[in-house]
C-alpha cells in the first residue's frame, strides 16, 4: 500500500511465530519484505541465517526505515554500533508482539519514525508512542519543517534551535524565499516570531534563503537555515567543455554571491545543448534537472547583456540569462527580468582547460520540490471517525495538504498532524478545491481531497479528476489514489437492518448538472424495475418539487405500504431515523442531510428493522454464500 511510499525500502523484522503474526498482515498489505530466521520462516517472508546482529548492517545502509517486532532493549542494542547520524540512519520503530503498543525510537523527526511510526499504529492498531519535543507541542520539527517543500538543510547548530522550541522561547524566522504557506497553518500557540527586529537578540533564529551564511562559533545565540531550491543556473558553453570546468563554474558563482549550491533547482540551457555530454554528466552527478528551451523561446526574453555574437551564432542573443529567466519564471507571470536576474552573465575560463561556460542565476519564485505529487482522493465515510476505513486514515494522517468542505474537515480534525496545511472551503466551492488540489499536487505536494461517504459517489473523485483530464493530465502525474469510503446508503442501511439484501441503486434528484428529464427517466426505470432505490440529495430549501415527484413515480409501480426509511445525518451525533411507507412519506421531513431508502415489493418493516430478502423465492432457498 503506497501510504508507506515515503519510507521505502522499508523493512520489517520479527524473531518469534507470534512476531511474525504481528507484523505480517500489514507487512503483506502493504509489501513490505518481513526478515525472519530460516528456523520459523513461513511463506511471503523473508529468510534470514545466521544472527540478526550480522543482517542488520545491510539493511541499515539500504533502507529509510526498519520495524522491529522485538523488546525494545534488545533493539537498543542491536542498533547502538550502527547509529551514526539522525539525518541518515534510518527511520527505527518497535512493535510489541501483542500490536498494543508502536514507538518511534529514533530519527523521530528527519528520518521520518514519527510519522512512520503513526502509520505503523494506524494499520496494526497499535497506540502510537511518540517522545519527540515538538510532538507534544503539537509543531512541525524545525529539522522537518521545509521537507515538504523540498527545502534542504543548511549549515547551522540544529540542536540549539530545536532545543530552544522544546524549551518554548521565541524563534526568529528570516524568510527571504520559498513558499510561505507552512506559516499560515501553525497552531495558535506557535513560538515563531516574523517581525525580524534586528537589535533584540532573540532565543534562536531560523532563515530560510537561498544566501549561504557563515554562522560565527562565537554567535550568542543558536541559528540555523534552510534552502529552498530557488535557483535556476542558466548555462551558456562551448562544445566539448567538461563536466569539471561547468561545476568550477557553478561553484564558483555561488560561492562568490554568497549562494548555497543546496539551494539551486537545476540547470537551464538552449537546446542546442540538450545533449551536450559534460552538461548532462554534470546533471547527473548532482542529480539536477536540465530545462532547454528553444531559440526562439529564448529570444522572446528580454536580458541585461544581449550579445550580438551569439545571436548569429545559435539564434537568440542570450542563453545564459535567458534560460535561467525562463525556468524560473511561472509560466503565467512575466516579472521584469530585473527582478528575477540574481547573478548578470558571467564567462569562466580556466587555465589548461579547453572551453568556456557563460553562466546566470535567476531566482524563482516558487521553490523546486522535485518529487511527483499524489492526489490522494479519499472518502471519509459518513461522519463518525470510526466509520473512516484504516487506509484512509493513514492518507488523511500522511498527506501535506488536506482539502476539503469545512464540515467534513472538522470531522476528521482528530487525525490531522502539526505541520499539516489544511485548507478548507465553504461547501459551493468544489470546483475550486479541485483546482487548487491540482495546483499543489503538480507542485510536488501530497495532496488529500477529502469527501464524505464515498468520494466516488456523487463525491470530489470524479470531479477532480474531470479537472485532471481537461488540464491534460498524462494519467500519471500527480500520482492519483482513490480511497473507498463507507457510502450514505451503505451507513443508512446499517442502521435500519437489511433493506439492500437484493439488486439496488442509487439515484440522485439534484438536477444542477443533470437534466431533470433524465433524472425522472431514471426514478421510473428503478420503479418499474424492482430496485430497492436510496435516493441522494432529495430536496433543498429552494428544489423541494422533486422528492414529490419521485415518490408519485414510485407509487405507479409500487405499493403504498412499501417501507421506506428516511436516514438523515447517519453516524453524526444529530442522526434522526424515520420508518415509513410511499404511501405515508412526508416530504417535509426530508432535507439535504437525508438519504432516502425505498424498499422493493419484498422489503417489509419488522419493529424497527427493514429486511429485504436475499431471493425472491423467500429466506434460504438460494444457497449462494453468504
Ligand atoms: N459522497 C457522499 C454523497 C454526497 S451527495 C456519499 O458517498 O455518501 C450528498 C447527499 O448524500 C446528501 O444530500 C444525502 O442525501 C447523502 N448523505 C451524505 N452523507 C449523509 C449522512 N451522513 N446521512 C444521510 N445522508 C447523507
């Protein structure tokens, strides 16, 4: 199951039949490999020989987090020769053989084993056990914080600021780029401070910037800074120049405007030299993206230093500025070039190597995040949490952003993690939420879009993804996931008995996209049919002819004493339950929060129960499973 994808490779590890009990149905659901010794190992496992002490350090140096089904002592000391460096060991959590308890036990906050940990609990209904400082402070991690954003650290004494947040001081934040959004969505007791007053001396400051800072060992307070990867180098260069004089180059150029490499998004050329081998070795290297634009594209771009030179060579005046304009510029904004030209044309030579590279920094306003976004479509059933299916949980407790109607946002509050961006919307505006949903997600961003019930029916599933195809959507990214969710009429039959035992559908009176002529084409099918038919979206304040009609429809095929039960809020603490027969519906009592199921000619009414029979031939004489 793809909600582990942030942690993969991702490997568990059990010692006992009942370890291997514990861990191995969500390690089989979500294929991860589980490691047991030859002497118990059963099938879809993994067999290991020999001691555990001698498989860990491979998969120590392979994978970003290992779960354990062991006693956390021995864990502790399986793992202490092993442990390095909490930006790179891996992600570590312990289960218990009894699945009552998960613990994050170490690289809670960058390795990720808090949330990994949450989602180890989430599946295996274990409580999750976490120490991290900022957890019980409900803040994202300082050493978390732009992760989302693929923001990469800087240098800078990590330990201090985080343990000034932990002590609850205040933290300067000097934001000079990269998204912003992280700080609209802090709880309301956050220990940021924005208003950078330079004579106080604060507890402990944060920037987030592009400039590479030298932070004085003598500095009185901690400081520490994060990159966004703003930076788009334009590169210009002669045949044959070597991978080794481009990253001279670059480096160089950084160094000597005060710019951190972490924060360059990647490489911008014409596409002459799309397959200009030092480029593309350099790329490689440092795992950078190449953006090559065509002349004529290039020379649509107003630069500082045109050259005529090169316009009669390749065909625009500029590549260098040009390139790196273009890749940082949004492709629906034209900022002057000024504002965006971090570092004019520059021409690097160096002795004894052949070749020359022209280079341009451009800084762009929205970071590179490099990843492919997810659009994680998610029914969260009709409204009590418990009625949320696990996997959908997890995505709800795993995404960056949540989006979706206020409502229903509220309702699933309890799963929201710190640090999460969670939008919502009044519930007219779907259309809206779709759109933005895309937007982030195409960023790079894992976006849920919450509906309620089921979000496939009559939910945000298939909107968004009208939206997706319509934008040009090439079905793959961003990365799409529909997650089931318990629908109104499967809730609203749960609590009236058994009224869908036999063949059933589901139709809905809102005729804002539908014309009312199919609709009543549909109710009169359904009646005539046999259908037992629940009935979406029945009446509003202003569409309440419809309910009417319906009911007429059914009664030409049906019998008045047809049960029908009238199942508003379902699951929510305002449910209210009516048992009634299409002779005797009132209307009135039907509104937007209603879903409305009417029995087949075999339903009847028993105390407070519907039943519809599973054959029509009576109880039993079908004997197909159950
Ligand atoms: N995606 C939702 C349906 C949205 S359409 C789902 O799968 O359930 C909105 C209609 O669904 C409402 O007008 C009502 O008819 C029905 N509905 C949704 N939630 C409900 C609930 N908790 N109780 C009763 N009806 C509900």
């Amino acid at each position: 199951m793809s909600v582990f994808t942030a942690f993969e490779p991702l490997a568990a590890i059990a010692v006992t039949p009942t370890g291997i009990a514990a861990l191995r149905p969500f390690c089989l659901a979500a294929g991860i490999k589980l490691w047991v010794p030859e002497s118990i190992v059963q099938p879809d496992c993994q067999s290991f020989s020999g001691s555990l002490r001698s498989l860990l350090p491979d998969l120590w140096q392979t994978h970003r987090g290992i779960v354990f089904c062991l006693a956390t002592g021995a864990v502790v000391r399986l793992i202490a020769p092993l442990l390095k460096d909490k930006g790179t060991d891996p992600a570590i959590v312990v289960v218990d053989e009894n699945r009552q308890f998960a613990i994050s036990l170490c690289s809670g906050h960058q390795g990720g084993a808090e949330n990994l940990t949450r989602l180890v609990a989430e599946q295996s209904g274990a409580t999750p056990i976490l120490t991290g400082a900022s957890t019980r402070a409900e803040l994202p991690g300082i050493d978390v914080l732009g992760v989302s954003f693929g923001w990469r650290k800087g240098e800078g004494d990590w330990t201090g600021v985080s343990a000034a947040t932990a002590r609850g001081e205040t933290i300067q934040v000097i934001q000079e780029a990269g998204s912003t959004l992280w700080q609209e969505h802090l709880p309301a007791q956050h220990p940021f401070n924005f208003d950078v007053d330079y004579s106080e001396r604060p507890a402990a400051r944060i920037w987030i910037s592009p400039i590479q800072r030298r932070f004085s060992p003598e500095s009185d307070f901690p400081k520490v800074q994060w990159h966004p990867r703003v930076l788009w180098i334009g590169i210009g260069c002669e045949r044959g120049t070597s991978s080794r004089l481009i990253a001279s180059a670059i480096d160089r150029t950084c160094r000597a405007h005060h710019l951190s490499e972490s924060a360059i998004a990647g490489i911008a050329s014409i596409d002459l030299k799309a397959d200009e081998v030092g480029l593309l070795e350099f790329c490689r290297d440092r795992n950078l993206p190449l953006r090559c634009f065509s002349s004529e594209h290039l020379r649509s771009i107003e630069v500082p230093n045109p050259s005529a030179i090169v316009a009669a060579e390749v065909g625009t005046p500029s590549v260098a500025e040009a390139a790196a304009i273009l890749a940082a510029r949004p492709d629906t904004q034209h900022p002057t070039p000024d504002t965006l030209l971090r570092v004019k044309k520059q021409i690097v030579r160096e002795e004894g190597e052949a070749g020359a590279v022209t280079i341009a920094i451009a800084q762009s306003q929205q970071e590179l995040i490099d990843r492919t976004g997810q659009l994680w479509l998610i029914g969260t059933g009709p409204g009590a949490i418990e009625q949320i299916t696990p996997a959908a949980r997890s995505a709800i407790a795993q995404a960056d952003v949540v989006i979706g109607y206020s409502l229903y946002v509220d309702l699933v509050s309890p799963l929201l993690r710190p640090g999460q961006i969670v939008e919502t919307s009044p519930i007219t505006q779907e259309r809206q939420r779709g759109d933005r949903a895309i937007d982030l997600a195409q960023w790079g961003l894992t976006v849920a879009v919450i509906s309620s019930g089921d979000c496939g029916i009559y939910g945000m599933a298939g909107l968004v993804m009208e939206q997706l195809q319509q934008r040009g959507w090439d079905g793959k990214s961003p990365k799409v996931q529909v997650f089931p969710g318990i629908t109104a009429l499967q809730a609203a039959a749960a609590r009236v008995g058994a009224p869908l035992m036999h063949d059933f559908c589901a139709i809905s009176l809102s005729d804002l996209l539908t014309p009312w002529s199919v609709i009543e084409k549909r109710l009169t099918a359904a009646a005539a049919a046999d259908f037992v038919t629940a009935i979406y979206n029945p009446r509003s304040q202003t569409r309440t002819q419809q309910i009417a009609t319906a009911r007429e429809i059914f009664l030409q095929h049906r019998k008045s004493d047809t049960p029908v039960a009238l199942v508003r809020s379902v699951y929510r603490p305002d449910e209210q339950i009516m048992l009634t027969t299409l002779g005797e519906l009132d209307v009135e009592a039907i509104d937007m929060l209603t879903v409305v199921l009417i029995g087949n000619q075999s339903t009847r009414q028993h105390g407070d129960w519907l039943i519809t029979p599973r054959g029509y031939l009576g109880f039993g004489e079908e004997s197909s499973p159950a």
